[in-house]
C-alpha cells in the first residue's frame, strides 16, 4: 500500500452498522461514520445504541451485518486487530478499595499483559505520574475521589499507548473542579490517537470534541460539528419568562415549527423557558438568543428523523474538515 493509500485509509471507517439482538430488537440501524485522529463525541440518551456501537467498535461483539475497518484493516473479520490497539474506561469500573493506587494500576497492567522497559512498577509510577496521581500512588483506592478513580481508570486504559481509546461516560459524577481536570487530560490524550467519547452530557462534547454524532433508537441523527450544528438552528432559538399556565400552553401548543427545549423555574410559578421556534415569530415576550449545542441536540432529540433539517443532520465537508483542523 502506498504512503498515500495509507492516509487515505486512516482512521475508524464504520459502514452500514446493524444489531439486532433476540426479541428481535434492533440496537443499530445502519449506522455510517468515518472518523479520523482526535476526539469524537457520541451523544445519545440511555438505550440509544451507544453502548452498543462501542462494543462493536471495541471488537467485544459481533455485527449483524456491516463493515468497521480501523486502518483499512477489518476488525470484523480479525478482531486482533481491534484488541491489541484498544484502550477502553467503562463508565464503572472495578477498582480493589484496600489496594493502593500503585498496586492497583500494576495489577492491571498484569492483566492486560503490558510491561514497561523498566518492568511494572516503573511503567504504572510513569502511567500514574501522566495523570497526575503521582501524589496519590501509595494512598489506598477506597479513600480515592471519584475524580481520582476516573484518572486512574484512563491510566490503565492508555497503557500500552493504544491507537483507539474508548470512555464511556467518563465525567458522570464528578464535581465541576474534577471534571475540568479531566478535560485536560482526555484532551491530551486525543492529540495522537483516535478518542471515542461516549456521553449523555453535552458540555463534555461541547468542550472536547471537534466533530459529534447523536444517536437515537439505534438511528444515527446527526454527524457533525459543535459549530456547524449551532448555526443549523441560529435564529431559531428564543427565550423568555411565562408562568406555570403559559408554559402548560406552551408545551401543549408545540408543533412542528416549535417545541419547548427547556424549563427552569425561577421563583414561585415563573419559568424561564428556551422554544425552538423554526417558521413564524415567537410568542409575545421571547427574545432570540444564541443556539448553544444543548439547544441543537434537544432539537434533534425532539425532531422525527424524517424532519430534521439537513444542515443540522449532517455538516458539509468543507465545514467539518475546517473545524477539525482548526
């Protein structure tokens, strides 16, 4: 293969992707992605098909049918190809509380059958050190926060310095001070390697993630970018302050060209309410605001697939391939 060819064909090309498991239920729907280097986010309420399609792309079930090729090499076919390239942190992951953060790193290194040039030990201080847990290392996983056990998670996950690291959920949990350490970490993490990031939370894919996917019911809805998917709905997004009987009006009264994204109540029975309001003006009192992702996501969410505005379902090449280099 020429030095081309393989550029051409680097990263996670994932084609016509279908599970269905008995009953029968359909997890993934003939889902199409390609995703390159850096950090991908996939956004999708429970038992959307995330899990699922991470455990297909992590070679830890088998399709129905379709193709997912990582470096043009099939991982369908020859799962080894998958395995031996992949970091993975579950969302609940299994640490031993009386061990120490050193031990319980080694023992997992053990494991995985990872040793460093220096043996084990040296790997896991080297490992604990890149997520700065250095401090922490003879400190015992009980005592650890959750924000301490998820960096200790990623330490076993990039052991061995796979080319796909998988993180399920990684910031559920965790307080805004943590949750902002981590960012820094799994960005760093992304500078080299392909990072699927699995989340119901869209300011972790806000924050990280140069281009996103939304999955709903098995369906992928939308592959795009943070950016692209903003402007898809600016100019669409108001917000204004109505009592609990406006916003009962309100929700009752959504259609097709306006939908109730969100409630928050402010004091006694007043709402500041955010509507999507895609034809028409809004109702007395709302102002547009900026779109954020969250609002762009919800609309998605709350759209039949059938109806959703091709700008928002899918970015243009040029748009995303911008925004990815930038």
């Amino acid at each position: 293969m020429s030095e081309s060819s393989r550029e051409l064909s680097r990263g996670l090309s994932i084609r016509g992707l279908v599970k269905i498991y008995p009953g029968p239920v359909a997890a993934l729907r003939g889902v199409d992605l390609s995703i390159s280097d850096g950090l991908f986010g996939l956004l999708g309420p429970n038992g959307a098909g995330k899990s699922t399609l991470m455990n297909v792309v992590a070679s830890l079930i088998e399709p129905t049918a379709g193709t997912v090729l990582l470096d043009g090499q099939d991982i369908v076919k020859d799962p080894r190809v998958m395995r031996t390239r992949l970091g993975y942190l579950p969302q609940d992951f299994g640490f031993h509380p009386d061990l120490t953060g050193r031990a319980m790193l080694e023992l997992l290194l053990t494991l995985k059958g990872v040793n460093g040039p220096k043996g084990r030990r040296s790997l896991a201080e080297e490992l604990l050190e890149r997520v700065n847990l250095t401090s922490a290392m003879k400190r015992k996983v009980g005592g650890y926060s959750g924000g301490m056990r998820q960096r200790l998670g990623l330490a076993q996950a990039i052991a061995g310095d796979p080319r796909v690291l998988i993180v399920d959920e990684p910031t559920a949990g965790l307080d805004p001070e943590e949750r902002h350490r981590f960012y820094r970490l799994i960005a760093e993490m992304g500078a080299k390697r392909i990072v699927l990031l699995s989340t119901h939370i869209v300011e972790d894919v806000a924050t990280l993630c140069p281009r996103l996917a939304v999955i709903r019911g098995g369906e992928l809805l939308a592959d795009t970018t943070p950016r692209q998917a903003r402007a898809a709905i600016d100019g669409q997004i108001f917000e204004g302050y109505v009592d609990d009987a406006g916003l009962a009006a309100l929700a009752s009264g959504a259609s097709t060209t306006t939908r109730v994204l969100a409630a928050v109540l402010v004091e006694g029975h007043t709402n500041r309410v955010r509507l999507h309001v895609r034809d028409g003006a809004p109702p007395p009192g709302f102002a547009e605001v900026p779109a954020t992702l969250e609002d762009a996501y919800l609309v998605v969410m709350r759209t039949p697939a059938d109806e959703i505005p091709a700008r928002l379902r899918k970015a243009s090449a040029d748009v995303a391939a911008a925004e990815v280099a930038a």
